[in-house]
C-alpha cells in the first residue's frame, strides 16, 4: 500500500488496522476500501451497522474519525436552533406535535424569531436553525421577510427545517439568502414511512432531491429504530443520502411519546445510531454530521460519544423557555443549553469554531 498524503489519517489508520491481529478480514478489506475511494457495498454498511462492542467496532470508530479529520478537520461546529412554531398538519405516528396530539400550542411572531435569532447569532453559533412544525401559517411571504432580516442583521447562514414546501417556495427561500435545509426522509423504505409519516413518499423524496439541484447544503436523515426496520434498510438510507447528494444528515433513534400510536414502541438503538453515523461519514467524508438531540435523550453522554463516531456538529437550544416546554416532538427531550455545551465540549479537549470562541467571555469558560 502506498502512502496517502491527502487522507494521512486514514492512511494511517488504515495500516494500523491491517497490521491488527484482533480486527476481522472483512473490517481491513473495508478499511482499504475506505482509503481508497472505493464505495462500500450494501452488505458492508449492514456489517458495519450491525457491530457490537468489538474491535472490528473500535477501528470502525476511528476510521470515521480519521476520515472526519481528513476532509473536515477537527472544528465542532455549533448551531442555534429556534423552534418558532409546534403547529404542524401533518400527523407522523412517532411524533409528539402532530396534528392530533392535544397539546398546548405556540406560534412566535416574526419580530420574536427575529429578534431571538440576532440574541443567538451574538454566541456566535456557526447556523441559524429554524425549525417548526408543518404551518402554513408562516406563509411564503411572511418566511422569506424574516429570513432576509435574519441575514440582514447577523450574516450567519440560516438554515430552515420546516417540512415540506413546494419546490416554487424553496427556490424563494434561497433567493432570500436561506442556504441550508434539512427535510429528512426518515427512511427510505417507502412501505415503513407510508405506515409512520403523515405525507407521500414520492413527494418527500422529490422535495429532497429539489434541494439538491437548488444547491442548497440539503440535509436528509432518518430515525433508527422505527416499526420494521431493518439494519438493510438504514444501509439503504445512507446509501440514498451518498447518492443523492446530501451535505448533512440528521440521525438519531426513534424515541416513543406518550399519546401517539407507537407510545408502546422501544427507543431505538444507541448502538446502531453510532455506528450509522460512523457508516455515514465513511460513505460521504465531507459530511455536516451532528450527533443528534435524540442520542442525547437516551443518555446524556452518548451525544457526545457521537464525536467519536465522526461526528463534527452539535445543536443547541435558543428558543424561549416559555416555548420550548411545549416543543415535544419525542418526550423527555433533552434541553441543550449553549453554555453547558460549549464547556462539556472544551473539557473534552474539541475545538470549536473561532466565531463561538470569540464570543465566550472568561468567566463563562470557568
Ligand atoms: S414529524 Fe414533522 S411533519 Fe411529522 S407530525 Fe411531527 S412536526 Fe409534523
């Protein structure tokens, strides 16, 4: 094997990873793979996704990493995220704020997002996150003013992850200076997101695939861990999201809520969200991979377990605190503060973007 001067991490983990006695062929023929540009095979992503605490799964982790720090470097970037709305029309069995939950219901005004959004540009998040459920209230006109407003006032990137829209509409978000959008497809396997989603899984994907050609930084993703799922399936999603052409993936693991239909149905894995997104980094190495809320509702620790996993984003919480209780797309989710984040994320040594740095005072590092 020769030396690899633009992946020298891989390169190196790569050897280190034939040269070990306890790792299996199949994990040093996917190592080799990996290094050399070579994709990975379905059956390789259902090997992988499915490894338990072994060594195959150590190297596994530290070839995520080595391919992380090859193509994105070491920066954890931290992104703001405002849940301006818990009204959506559409009814998704897994999910807390459908239509029919009876739950107490919010819409912040525009001037409220926007005057919430310049606050959290002031931490100097690296995106602005605007999440809400599927409202039509927020029409065309209303989004695209406080998108440029955002803009405007703070430069940061504005992201939105606000369901579906038409692809008319997200040209228009674009244009007004929005340059990311998550729409995740939840799952590829059409029959399982027919059974839990309340939308159509031919217009879902279209509208994913819309992102794309509009260059937007489009980000899919999916719940591990749903009614039926197969470690095939979630291969099959990271496989999609390669292919299509996606720069972010939102993944993380079903996580049941009391008053819907799958209220009785287990949490998904730990295990298998970390080794998806270790899978997902392997196969798109430029990835904008946060290690997701969800993982951290399991248990704390495990979201940050997910920078080991070649995970390079984290999000946390800006909306009011008069809102966010009601924002409850799983129960018991779990609130990330900035500052708790920022310096869990220092003591364990990560660097973080200079704009978040800067923004830090001395006594709040303390
Ligand atoms: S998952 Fe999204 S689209 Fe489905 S009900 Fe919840 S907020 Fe609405």
């Amino acid at each position: 094997m020769y030396a690899n001067y633009l992946n020298p991490e891989t390169f190196k983990e790569t050897e280190r990873i034939l040269k070990s006695d306890d790792v299996s062929d199949a994990m040093k023929k996917i190592s080799e793979k990996v290094l050399m540009g070579t994709t990975l095979s379905r059956g390789e992503f259902v090997y992988l996704l499915g490894l338990k605490d072994s060594p195959d799964r150590k190297a596994l982790f530290r070839l995520a990493n080595a391919v992380r720090h090859d193509n994105v470097g070491e920066t954890v970037f931290v992104k703001g995220i405002i849940e301006f709305s818990n009204y959506c029309k559409r009814d998704c069995a897994y999910c807390g704020i459908g239509a029919s939950c009876k739950i107490k219901r919010y819409r912040m005004r525009p001037d409220e997002i926007v005057k919430v959004a310049i606050d959290s540009a002031k931490h100097g998040i690296d995106t602005i996150i605007l999440q809400s459920g599927e409202d039509p209230f927020y029409t065309t006109d209303v989004l695209i003013d406080i998108i440029k407003k955002i803009r405007n006032h703070t430069r940061r990137p504005v992201s939105l992850s606000i369901g579906e829209r038409t692809p008319k509409e997200l040209e228009l978000f674009k244009k007004a200076g929005a340059s990311k959008y998550l729409l995740k497809q939840e799952t590829v396997n059409s029959r399982i997101f027919k059974s839990v989603h309340g939308s159509d899984y031919e217009v879902r994907i279209s509208l994913l695939k819309a992102l794309v050609k509009l260059g937007y930084i489009a980000g899919g993703g999916d719940i591990i861990g749903l009614p039926g799922q197969t470690l095939g399936d979630i291969a099959d999603d990271i496989i999609f999201m390669r292919d299509i052409g996606v720069k972010m993936a939102g993944i993380g693991p079903f996580i049941p809520t009391q008053n819907t239909p799958l209220e009785n149905y287990p949490s998904g894995s730990a295990d298998v969200t970390l080794n998806a997104y270790a899978c997902t980094r392997l196969a798109i190495p430029t990835i904008f991979l946060p290690t997701t809320t969800a993982l951290g509702t399991l248990d704390p620790g495990l979201q940050y377990k997910g920078f080991e996993a070649g995970c390079n984003v984290i999000m946390v919480n800006f909306t009011p605190d008069k809102y966010r209780q009601v924002y409850r797309i799983y129960d018991n989710k779990r609130k990330v503060e900035f500052y708790e984040t920022v310096q869990e994320l220092l003591k364990r040594g990560k660097k973080l973007s200079f704009s978040v740095m800067k923004s830090l005072k001395e006594e709040e590092l303390v």
